[in-house]
C-alpha cells in the first residue's frame, strides 16, 4: 500500500471518529453535564405555575422533568415575533409543557427541531388551496400554533398561557403542536408516532382508527364527544387532540375511551390520574 493510500485511509479514521464524537459522545457528554447543573430557583417558580401537578409527581419525575427542561433550553432556539418577547416565563412555560410528553419516553430532545416561535396572539397563515378544476388560490388561516416538518413549531403565547391556565379543559396548544413533532419522527405525520415494535403498530392502529372513525361519526351527526371535532380532520390530528386530552383529562378518557387512554399510557409511559 503506497503512503497516499495510507493518508487516505488515515483521514478516512479521523472523519469517522469525528462524525462519532459530534453526534453521540458530544451530545451525551453535554447532557451529562446539564443534569448536574441545578435548576435555578427562578425556573422553578414558573414551572410550578405552568403545571401544577407537578408538586404531586414523585421526585424522580421532578427531577427527569427538571433535566429535560435544561436539554431543552440548551437545544432550541425561541424567536419573537410580532414584538412578542421571549423571557424566561415564555422558554419554561413552553418547555414544561412539551418535555412532559418525553417523561418516560426514550430518545432524543425533539432533535429534529430546532426553532420554536412566538407570536403574542392568534397568527395568519397563507395556506394554498386547488379548486375542483385545478385553479390554486391562497386562503388565509388564523392560528394558535402550528409545528413545522422543517424543524420549527409557531405558538401564540396568549393560547400557550390559555393552555395552561386550565388544565382541565382538554385543550393545550403546546401539548397539540409537541404531539405532531413526535408523529413526524416516524418520517410522516399520519397519527402513528415511533413505536417499539410491530406489534405495537398493529393495536396502534387498529385502535386509533376505529376511535378516529367513530369521531368522525359523532362530528357529522353533531353529538357530543370529549374529544374535539377537530380532531376528526386526520389521523394526525386525531392523535394531536387525544395527547392534550389525555393529559388534561384522563380520568374522564380512562372511562369514555379506555382503549384510546390504554394506548396512550404505554407510549408516554405514565398515568395523569395520579397527578390530577
């Protein structure tokens, strides 16, 4: 082997060890460090007003809750937009909520996303629209939140505080958006998040599909349902309203929807009902 092929495989060595260090060992490292940083006395104030189950979790998930909040923060980056400012109230509140979904769920920060921003208000959204012959228009929509495949999630942080001034009432914007990024992690949001196994997929699907039917039924005909109707639009949509009512009314879910809630338990790893 002549010295030139030598060099090759030599830089060939590094690039691979860098490329390891970069994406795993660095990452890993830096989380390891930010568990042992203590979570500021000021962080603590808004999170226990952003959620106030949390003084009735047990102290490992404080704790869990309390590192991923940190990881969070360390990953993601907040825009204003619209003059809204980004404080410390807005980056925990918003934190609190979406880290609660990764509780007990292995895997990565959202390490898809890397912005989330923040409108002061309700925001319009242009969105294309192709008429029965073909002609494309743009119709516009008013938001509260909306999550990006492209790493990005847009909030309003008046329905952001809305969300968690009530955590009862089944409705919860970073809950909804943070619910599509975990959807899109399986490669499209079709309301089939990353599972653990096939079979897991298989009673996913069997389950959410014959709920996603019967809300849809119950949306046509107007009849109540603890479940929003907007949640009838798609699949994704359908797991998106589920999430937030899991966590905001799962006794309520438990009795009306078991199979639904039973679902949602084993992928999030944890029972609201002890927190409510």
């Amino acid at each position: 082997m002549d010295t030139r092929s030598q060099l090759a495989i030599v830089f060939l060595v590094l690039m691979v060890m860098a490329s390891v260090w970069w994406l795993f060992l660095r990452p890993a490292r830096r989380r390891r460090e930010l568990d042992r940083q203590p979570f500021p006395e000021s962080w603590l104030a808004i999170l226990r007003r952003t959620l106030p189950w949390y003084d009735r979790m047990s102290y490992g998930d404080q704790r869990n809750l309390q590192n991923l909040i940190k990881r969070f923060l360390d990953t993601k980056i907040f825009v204003p937009c619209a003059g809204q400012p980004v404080t410390d109230a807005v980056r925990i509140s918003i934190a609190a909520q979406a880290c609660l979904l990764l509780l007990h769920r292995p895997g990565t920060e959202y390490g898809s996303l890397g912005y989330i921003l923040v409108y002061p208000a309700e925001f319009r959204v242009a969105r294309p629209v192709q008429d029965e012959v073909g002609l494309v228009s743009h119709e516009d929509s008013v938001l509260a939140g909306e999550s990006w495949d492209s790493g990005r999630i847009v909030l309003s942080w008046d329905n952001v505080l809305q969300g968690s001034a009530d955590l009862g009432d089944g409705h919860n914007v970073v809950l909804h958006e943070f619910a599509h990024q975990l959807d899109q992690e399986s490669g499209s949001a079709n309301g089939a998040p990353v599972l653990d196994s096939a079979e897991a997929y298989e009673a996913w699907s069997a389950v959410m599909s014959r709920e996603f039917d019967r809300l849809q039924r119950a949306a046509q005909a107007g009849l109540p349902t603890l479940f929003d109707y907007y949640g009838a639009t798609d699949p994704a949509e359908f797991f998106a309203v589920a999430t937030e009512v899991f966590y905001e009314q799962p006794a309520m879910m438990a009795q009306t929807h078991p199979d639904v809630f039973e679902q949602l338990r084993h992928h999030y790893g944890v029972d609201p009902r002890e927190w409510h």
